[in-house]
C-alpha cells in the first residue's frame, strides 16, 4: 500500500478509497488556508461590533412579540368584537379610552415599524452597490421610520374622541 492512497478497511461505510488523494502526515502537512479577510494595521479593532447579531436577535423576538399581537387583535377586534363592520370611529374612542388598548397599539406599531425597519436595512445593505447610494435609502428609511412613529404615538395618546 501507498502513502499516496487511501483505503478503508470497513466497506460497509460505503465509502471506498479516493484515487489519487493526497495523505497528510507529519512530512506531508495540509496546506495553509488563510482567512478571507486578512487583518492588516489599518484595520478597526472591531469592524462590525454585536450590532448585526442584535439587529438579528431582535427581528426573531420582535417577530414572536409582533405574531401575539397581531393575532390577539385580529382575534379580538373582529371575531370577539362583531367584525368589520362595528368598526368606525366611536369603536376607536371606546378603545383607546383604555390605557390599555393605548399600549397595545403601541406597541404593535412601534414593533411593526422597528422590524419592518431592520428587515428593509438588510436588503438595502444587500442590494444597494453604491456606497452613496446606500447611505441615501438608509437615510430615507429612518427618516420615514422616525416620522411614522412619532406621528402614529401622537394620535395614540393626544386622540380626542370629542373633536367636531
């Protein structure tokens, strides 16, 4: 037997020898593979940080927080409640009397808004070539994300139901 092949001595593995493949032994080493990116000096100590696992880490448990009250107000405003069609702006002011239901929206859009967020981040980060380009639809979307939710927490908590 050669050090050049390799042959096994178990045939009921399903694994036979491989022609021609190398053996790598103390004279005979396994080439180097270096990393993609190599560190150099002018290199941050950290390029990235924990902000991507978080942003990850958020999507999933907003995810789960987001599908709870979703379903919980589709369940309760429409089958609960009688539907659609007791849907109007009486059934608004009723609701958000309640401290509560104030909250529940709350949270829902603030949620909504930060994971719809995040999500078209990443795709802007995926897709967008031009760093300047990036930069201008990531400006546009924390812009309009920003505005979203300042102006949907100020109808939640300045809602007049006697306005006329």
């Amino acid at each position: 037997m050669s050090n050049n092949s390799v042959t096994t001595d178990t045939p009921a593995s399903g694994i036979g020898p491989v022609e021609g493949a190398p053996v790598y032994t103390v004279d005979n080493p396994a080439p180097l593979i270096e990393a993609p990116r190599k560190r150099t000096k002018k290199t941050p100590r950290s390029t990235r940080g924990n902000f991507e696992m978080a942003a990850w880490l958020f999507m999933r448990l907003s995810g789960v927080v987001l599908v709870v009250l979703v379903i919980g107000h589709l369940l309760i405003q429409l089958v609960l409640d009688g539907g659609v069609s007791k849907i109007g702006f009486a059934f608004v002011a009723g609701r958000w009397a309640s401290p509560f239901w104030q909250v529940w929206d709350l949270v829902m859009l603030w949620l909504a808004m930060l994971h719809g967020a995040n999500g078209l981040r990443t795709v802007i980060n995926d897709y967008a070539e031009r760093p300047a380009g990036r930069m201008w639809l990531k400006a546009l979307l924390y812009t309009a994300t920003v505005f979203t939710i300042l102006l949907g927490t100020l109808v939640i908590f300045t809602f007049d139901p006697n306005i006329r």
